[in-house]
C-alpha cells in the first residue's frame, strides 16, 4: 500500500525546483510529495496558521523566523538554494543596459512601466529606488506584482515594460526575455531554505525528502530552474 503523500508548501522562487524533484522521488522511492505554493507573504501566514504541511520552503530569513516562533522545527531547516535578482523585458524589445547599478538606474527611470515582486527581490528593489531618489519621481509608473503573481506575466502581458524579480521565477515564461542578471554593485542573492513544520509528525520521511533536495544529482536541476546550490 503507497504511503500517504508528504505534504509540502513553497513561495514561487523554489517552485518549479521542488515540483520537479518530488516526481523524481516518488519515482525513484514510490513516496509520494506534493507541492502547494504561493506568493512568500501567503506561505508564511499558512505555516502560522497550522495549516497541515510536512514541510515549507521559503526565504531562509522567514524560515527561520518561522522556527523561532515554533511553527517549524528549528533544528530540521536545511539550506535548498540561492538566487540572484534577474531583469526582464517583453520579448523582442531591445535589451537594456546592465552594465552597472548607474546603468540599471537610468533604464529604470526610461521605462514607462517598471514591475517588481512583493518577496525579497521586491523589499530589495525598494531600498533600491529610495536610496537613488527615484521612488516619487516614478509615482505610479513602479508597479507591484500581486502575491503568487508572476512579475514576469506583467511583462509578457504588457503591462509593465521592465520586471525584476528572482531569476527562477522569471525562467520559462512566455512572451518575455531574460536580458540578465543585476550587475554585482546592486546585486542581491536570496537563500531558500526548507524545514520540517511543527504540525507534522513525519521527521523521517521530511528528512529524507529534504537530504533527496540536496543530493549532489540534484545540483543540475537546481541550475535548470535558474537557481543555485
């Protein structure tokens, strides 16, 4: 008889990572995962509220957080991956320069409509705009993606002319290209980690999942999905 699945939740950034990986292992050890995600903010709400998952994954500051405050177990959380913040623009538009942090700037400031997330590479992008000034100058022309929407559908929509956010939420989707990474003088990497949440009594099974994570096979699939070890 199948074991029941283990039950996981994750924000967007390790998505499609840990969708792949939990088809694989139920392959490769008849256990079947299952990945429910959601915009960063929604998880961590969830995992507060008790809702019944083995496991989550999120940004590893919030995960810990989350420890601290009892909902998952401290000692189980485990480093997943890391991901820098990536810039997008609809497909065949000219690529702007990303030169430098001066250069991302001005690109900023010609953009019509510029989109950034509600997780870490959003708070990032923020700090960003006040510390160049920019913020009130932009008004309305700097567009938020909603939680658990992609910023890259924005900018395969339309709707934004520019759209930073983590380079693994950008891979694979339609309608935009992926001019590159932020330049290193304004670059931020985000690590995502995963633990074993409090309600669950299923240490063994999330512990063998989560070392499946990171075995050393998984290492290319990670870089697949736009992340790294």
């Amino acid at each position: 008889m199948a074991s029941s699945p283990i039950a996981g939740i994750c924000s967007m950034a390790t998505r499609h990572l840990l969708e792949e990986l939990a088809g694989t292992y139920e392959k490769q050890t008849g256990q079947p995962v299952t990945v429910t995600w959601a915009g960063g903010v929604d998880v961590v709400k969830r995992i507060q509220a008790r809702e019944p998952f083995d496991f989550a994954s999120q940004a590893a500051d919030a995960v810990k957080k989350l420890g601290a405050e009892g909902h998952v177990d401290a000692a189980s959380q485990v480093a997943v991956a890391r991901s820098g913040v990536a810039v997008a623009v609809p497909a065949g538009a000219p690529p702007p320069d990303l030169s430098s942090g001066d250069a991302v700037r001005r690109a900023i400031l010609a953009a019509p409509k510029v989109g950034y997330s509600s997780g870490p590479s959003g708070v990032h992008l923020q700090k960003l705009f006040q510390q160049w000034g920019i913020a009130a100058t932009m008004g309305a022309r700097l567009v938020q993606a909603q939680p658990g929407v992609p910023v890259g559908t924005l900018v395969g929509r339309g709707e934004v002319q520019l759209g930073f956010q983590q380079m693994s939420e950008l891979v694979g989707l339609p309608g935009i290209d992926i001019v590159g990474s932020l330049p290193p003088d304004i670059q931020v990497i985000t690590e995502f980690s995963a633990a074993r949440c409090t309600v669950s009594s299923r240490a063994d099974a999330v512990a063998a999942f989560l070392a499946f994570v990171n075995r050393p096979e998984s290492v290319a699939v990670k870089r697949r999905h736009g992340l790294e070890p």
